[in-house]
C-alpha cells in the first residue's frame, strides 16, 4: 500500500489523486487500482527470477478487468484461466495464448474446445477422466492437447480451510499416490503431450515451507517419471503467495523465490526444468481499494454501526472469510473517534466489511477499504439489485475508467416480464 499517503491536514491520497475527489466525480462504491504499484509488484518479481527461465502465469480470477489483463499482457505475462470466460477475456486484452494455462476440476467439452482452437501453452488436467475427455476431443480436432497433471501434495498450507486446495480432502487435483499411473495413462493416449507437472496448495500463503514442502513431493515425482522414461518440459509450482492485510509477514517475492531456487538448483545442477508460477493476490491485492462513503452512523445501545454505501456483493471476501482489510477514513478532519463495526446496506447480518474499528468519522466520511485489488471485484454480485462499483486506474496523473458502474437497468436486461 505504499501508493497512499496521508496529507499534512491528513486527508488519504494516491500520489497527485485525492481520493476524496473521486469518490465526488466518479462516486461510490469504487475500485481504485495503481498502475504504479501493479508494476512495481511485478518488476519485484520479474528482478527476482532474472536470468531463470521462468514464466509468471497471472491467476486471471483475481482480477479479471480487461485493462489489468492488458497491463499484465504488457508486461509479459503469461496466465492462468479456469474458464472459457477468463480465456475470452485474456484473447479480448491481447494476451498470449501461447503463454496461457488452463486449471480447473470442471472444465467443459465446450471449453476444452475453445482452448484446443486458441492454442493455449498447457492443460493443467485434475483427473483421469479429463485426461479422456481432453484427448477425445483433440482427436476430433486433429491436434495433440500439450498437458500437465496438477497433483495433490498433500500438505498443509496453513491458510483458511475454504481457500486451502492442497490436502487430500480438497476436490483439486491428482492424489499423489496415483500421479504415475495417471502420467503412464497419459502417455499412452494418441492426442496428448505431456509438458510438464502442476500443484497449487493454497492462498495467502504466508510461510515459505508449505512451499518448499510442496516442491519437494513434486520433485520426488519428476524424478520417479522421468526414470519411466516420462520427461517434464515444466514444472508448475502454482500461485498462493500471501500479501500483507493486517500483521502477516509474508515472504518477500525475492525470498520465496531464492528458497525455491536454491532447493531446485540442487537438485538438478544446471538443468532445472522451465519454472511456471500462477500468482494472483500477490500480483495485484495490495493494488487497489474500494472507496465507499459514510451513509448512517447508529447507535444501538452503544453497539455503533457505520454503515456505508459499499456491501458484502461488492467485497465478499468479509462475509465469506472472515477476511480483515484495513479500513482508513480518506477524511478524518477532526472528528470524534468512535468503535464501530462497518456495515452496508444488504440484508444479512453477515454484511460487514470490519468489526469493532476505531475510526474517526465525520458526516461525510469517505472510507478506504484496503487491499482490495485481488478477488474483490471479481467476487462482486449483484445480491438486492445492487449494480456492481465502478472500477477506475490510477496511471501515472491520468484517472483512466476501466469499468462503468452497472445500471438497474443492465441487471434487467437479461430477464423477461411475463404477460401473467
Ligand atoms: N492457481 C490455481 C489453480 C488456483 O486455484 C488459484 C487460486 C491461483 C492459482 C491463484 O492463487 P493466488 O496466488 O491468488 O493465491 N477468493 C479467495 C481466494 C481463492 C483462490 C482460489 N484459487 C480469497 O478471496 O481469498
């Protein structure tokens, strides 16, 4: 978050943007991102694996808006999909589909189709009967599906249980026990090519051993393939880097990456495989907040609520995770501090965005919610008719709109009135 800064009469800006001033012309609730802060992520990343041969497949859900696909696009990226959708959407923002990998456990005939035809980079396949599937229909194609295996590791990720995919409970991927068999299944059917290897045990991830552990199972299996006479062009180490919100000491980009770099260089001296990474969060979660504005400040016998004009359709992760995103007052002046659990308009009870915060709140209170640039506006619904925020980027002195508020009427669209 090192894009904000308080002013001296500490009122929160973004380097030259007052965000009071877009909440004002562009209104709330609204997604703000920095052009600047997603580059500097990047480049941090991009220093650290320099003069590897590794690719960073961004993890589309994170952040799905065509402009950050493009930036993204921009930079090199290659990415992670997990529909025909965030695939349509990569192609429309000039992505590489080259450069594209495809997860997921249900992907479609429809889908597997629409990737076959784009040519994208690899299949990261989570069972055996996709494994059929996906070589049925290259067959019917005339075309050789390239494909990795995501195996399951097995080990703790020491994150949420909902967003935690790396233990045998977890519908992901291929147990580990039977990932030989599955590759030899593999190898043996007519219209697929084995690349490479996949595994993704989690999200925000704040330690590096889950990591390391992972690694280690995978490397294990390259090498029990690899004397089957099954050769690995890649290994696919995943995303689930954890950013900062509140405390957690994540680590440093450059840190996980010479761990992971250390462990792979010994194991193989000069012939480590091409490395792939799907991040998401990390990329882009510190990058963007959601502005909201101060509606009713209630007292119910000394339990203050302040509630405000953004919910839980237009950031989930709350209500869903418990998640806790640090909420700053953009313009605190000097009003009374008070304790106060910050609500919005839906009706749920689990509509909250933070719990008993200390903040100061004038009338016109204008609120950052922050590190919100990663699963906030993809996760958004339109739960009581709410039509999703606006979504603007911060480029350089440039406030660019990167998606319009929805209309009521756009959520009508799609239905018909019945004559009853
Ligand atoms: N690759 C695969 C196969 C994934 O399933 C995911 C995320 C990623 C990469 C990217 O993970 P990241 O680097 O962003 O941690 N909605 C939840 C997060 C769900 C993540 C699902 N999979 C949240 O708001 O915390």
């Amino acid at each position: 978050d090192g894009w904000l800064q308080r002013t001296a009469d500490g009122e929160l800006q973004a380097g030259p943007h007052s965000l009071l001033a877009l909440a004002g012309e562009y209104g709330t609730p609204l997604y703000v991102y920095s052009r600047e802060a997603i580059e500097a992520t990047w480049q941090r990343f991009a220093q650290a694996l320099a003069g590897r041969d590794a690719r960073i497949c961004y993890a589309v859900k994170a952040n799905s808006n065509l402009a950050i696909l493009a930036l993204f696009a921009h930079l090199g990226a290659g990415f992670d999909v997990v529909s025909g959708g965030e695939l349509a959407r990569v192609m429309a923002a000039g992505g590489d589909p080259a450069k594209v990998v495809f997860s997921g456990v249900g992907k479609s005939a429809d889908e597997i189709r629409q990737a076959l035809t784009a040519g994208i980079g690899c299949f990261n396949v989570e069972s055996l009967p996709e494994l059929e599937r996906l070589n049925q229909i290259a067959g019917e194609l005339h075309l050789k599906a390239p494909v990795s295996l995501r195996i399951n590791p097995d080990v703790d990720a020491a994150t949420h249980p909902y967003i935690s995919t790396g233990l045998k409970e977890n519908k992901f991927g291929i147990p580990h026990s039977q990932a030989l068999a599955a590759y030899r299944q593999a190898a043996a059917l007519p219209h697929l090519a084995i690349r490479g290897i996949d595994c993704h045990i989690g999200s925000q991830i704040t330690e590096t051993a889950p990591f390391l552990a992972a690694l280690d199972k995978v490397l294990a299996l390259v090498d029990q393939l690899e004397a089957a006479g099954i050769a690995m062009h890649h290994l696919d180490l995943g995303g689930g880097l954890g950013i900062r919100y509140d405390e957690e000491t994540p680590p440093l980009p450059e840190t996980l990456m010479q761990a992971l770099f250390d462990r792979l260089d010994q194991w193989r001296p000069g012939r480590v495989p091409q490395v792939m990474f799907e991040f998401g969060r990390a990329l882009i979660g510190n990058a963007g907040l959601l502005l909201t504005c101060l509606e009713y400040l209630k007292d119910n016998e000394g339990h203050h609520f302040a509630v405000v004009d953004a919910a839980m359709n237009d950031l989930m992760r709350p209500s869903l995770y418990q998640a806790w995103h640090r909420i700053e007052v953009v313009n605190p002046g000097d009003a009374p501090v008070v304790t106060a659990d910050v609500v919005g308009p839906v009706c749920e009870s689990g509509d909250w965005l933070g719990k008993r915060r200390t903040l100061a709140l004038p009338d016109d209170a204008v609120l950052a919610i922050l590190s919100a640039g990663a699963y906030g506006a993809t996760m958004a619904s339109n739960y009581n008719t709410r039509p999703r925020p606006a979504e603007v980027l911060l480029d350089g002195r440039h406030v660019r709109v990167i998606r319009e508020r929805e209309t009521v009427a756009d959520l009508m669209r799609h239905e018909r009135r019945l004559k009853i």
